[in-house]
C-alpha cells in the first residue's frame, strides 16, 4: 500500500531557529501534498496545499513567510518553520493522495515540534 | 460553509460493548465522506470513504452508515486495541483537500 513517510518524528529546537520537516511519498508520486497541523486534544487543521513545482496554497490565517513550504519533486515536500516560538509547537502532519482513484490521502506518522 | 460535527467527543467502552460514533455535517454537494482512526503521536489511517446516502462499509468489528445528514461508524463487541481516536472528514475541492471533524477518543476497557 501507498506510505508516507516524515522526518523528523520529533524535533526541540530553541526560539528563534527555523526547522525542516520532510514528507516524503516513498512508492507512489505525489503531485500534491497537503500540510496539516494538529494542537493537543484538537483536530487536524489543513495549513497548505504543496504543488510540485509551484507556489504553496496557503489557508487563511497561515503565515506563508513563517511556513515555508517546497516541494521540488513528485515524491518530496519539505515544510519549513521559520524564526520559530513556542506558540509554534505543535504536531505537523503531512499527507498525499494515491492516484489509483480511490481519492484516498494517505498520512505521515507526523512530526512533533517543541520549540523552547 | 461545510462543516462537519462529531459525538461524543469521548466515550469509554467496556469490552465487548457496542457502540456508535456520531459524523453530523452540511455540505453543498456531498462528494464523500471519509472515517479515519488517529492513534497517539501518529497521523490519521484510513478506514472508509462513503458517497452515498445508504451505502454501508464494514472492516472488522467497524461498520459505516451514511445518511443525508450524518454518518455512523458502529462498533461491535469492541477490544482494547480499538482504542483510538475516531475522524470523520469531508473532501473539499475535488476529493484531495479535506475538512476534519474534532474526533471521538475511544477508550475500550478490559
């Protein structure tokens, strides 16, 4: 079956840095991505939608120059926080959709973001 | 605005207890509607897609209704290793963009 994978599975950083996560379609491509992030005991919020080679859809309210997103080949996608801070912390979620036409997303295990 | 509602927002089973989860939603034009089970610290898996009021999937002790207005995901004689949280999502924009419920967090009691 189609598998997604993402890396780091958790991060702790200090304030201040940036962090990358990864998400990667490891057997199938992946024209589009879709960044979710998920607060404690609530659900997944939909960041952006990653296009391979273009620009990131961005929803409303998320910063797209604090999230910067790329995704520079059919089976990667790269999700980077910027300056982060601690309101930050969270667990980011990526998934992609199997073109096999069951229009099923299939997700990462997700990466857990501590900033300090 | 599609939206989509889910009840309880916990629910603790016994074994062996059956059970139904609650996927109320409103929505434009219904292109589907998706379970997914969320364990902790990991991202969604997938479950079932529904496209049609009437339709019914099953997968074990889990089984998914679809009517106009909401969806079912019941669960028969559950065992601790259910133990999850349930999503309902709707497909926004062709199918690939989805809108997630809050969940259900399913604790299944020895």
């Amino acid at each position: 079956g189609a598998v997604v994978s993402q890396h780091p599975s958790w991060v702790i950083c200090k304030s201040g840095t940036s962090v990358k996560i990864e998400c990667r379609s490891l057997d199938f491509q992946a024209t589009t991505m879709f960044w979710y992030r998920q607060f404690p005991k609530q659900s997944l919020m939909l960041m952006a939608t990653s296009n391979e080679g273009s620009k990131a859809t961005y929803e409303q309210g998320v910063e797209k120059d604090k999230f910067l997103i790329n995704h520079a080949s059919l089976t990667l996608s790269t999700l980077t926080v910027t300056s982060a801070h601690p309101e930050d912390s969270s667990f980011y979620i990526c998934s992609a959709e199997q073109v096999s036409g069951a229009n099923v997303l299939t997700f990462g295990a997700g990466s857990r973001l501590t900033v300090l | 605005e599609d939206q989509v509602t889910q009840s309880p927002e916990a629910l603790r089973l016994q074994e062996g207890e059956s059970s139904s989860l609650n996927c109320s939603y409103t929505v434009s034009g219904l292109r589907g509607l998706f379970w997914y089970r969320q364990d902790p610290g990991k991202g969604p898996e997938f479950l079932f897609t529904l496209y049609s009021a009437g339709e019914e999937k099953e997968k074990e002790r889990l089984k998914a209704t679809l009517t106009k207005k909401e969806s079912f995901l019941h669960i028969t004689a559950p065992k601790p290793e259910d133990s999850a949280t349930y999503l309902c999502a709707l497909p926004m924009s062709g199918y690939q963009k989805v809108t997630f419920g809050t969940g259900t967090k399913l604790q299944v009691i020895p």
